[in-house]
C-alpha cells in the first residue's frame, strides 16, 4: 500500500511545476529550458501518482524515472534568482527525495515537502 504522504509530495511537486512555468513565462528570454523541465516534470509526477494509485505492480522503473526528472528539474530551477524557481527547486527535491524513499522500501521516514507546518 502506498503513503499518502507520497501522493501529497507528487502532486505537490508536480502543481509547483505547473506555477513555475507559468511564471517564467513572465521573465526576460532564457527561461526555455526551465519552462520546458518543469512541464515535463509536472507531466510525469502527475502520472506516477496515477499509476501509483492503481494495482499496477512494476511502477519502479516509473518512480526512478520520476526521480531522475526531478532532480534535474531542481538542478535547472537552481540557476534561476527567482522565488518561483526556488520553490519549485525545493518541491522537486523533496519529491526526488520521497521517491528515492520509494524505491528503498523506506515509506515512514519521508522528508515533509517544503512549507509543511510542523
């Protein structure tokens, strides 16, 4: 069965994806390439969250390819001195992070998203 914190940090992450590109698009020209990471990486932890909630059983290629996407969805995001791009760099860690929690088995010690009250 799988944590609905995990759920929370998908669709988190991948909501924070969708507003980060969408603010780019209101920045001066070099955005493209973070416009285009971010899409991507809102398009795939929506769809894993999907499939994660279904009885599909080989999703851990999918996970780790969701991984992968958010790290270097992050990675772009870090280049930017936006706000938006901060906080999408920081939703897409923390969902690398739950899903390499994923992957290990290791579902109770999930890191809360960024902006969890305590």
């Amino acid at each position: 069965m799988i944590n609905t914190q995990t759920f929370r940090i998908l669709n988190e992450c991948s909501s924070t994806c969708f507003y980060c590109a969408d603010a780019c698009l209101d920045e001066p020209s070099g955005m493209a390439e973070c416009i285009r990471n971010c899409k991507v990486c809102g398009d795939i932890c929506s769809l894993v969250s999907k499939i994660l909630s279904t009885s599909f059983s080989n999703v851990k290629p999918l996970v780790a390819y969701c991984k992968t996407i958010c790290e270097a969805c992050a990675d772009e995001c870090e280049k930017h001195d936006h706000d938006h791009c901060d906080l999408c760099a920081k939703a897409c860690r923390a969902c690398a992070s739950a899903c390499e929690d994923y992957l290990q088995g290791n579902l109770a010690t999930i890191k809360e998203s960024p902006g969890e009250s305590e």
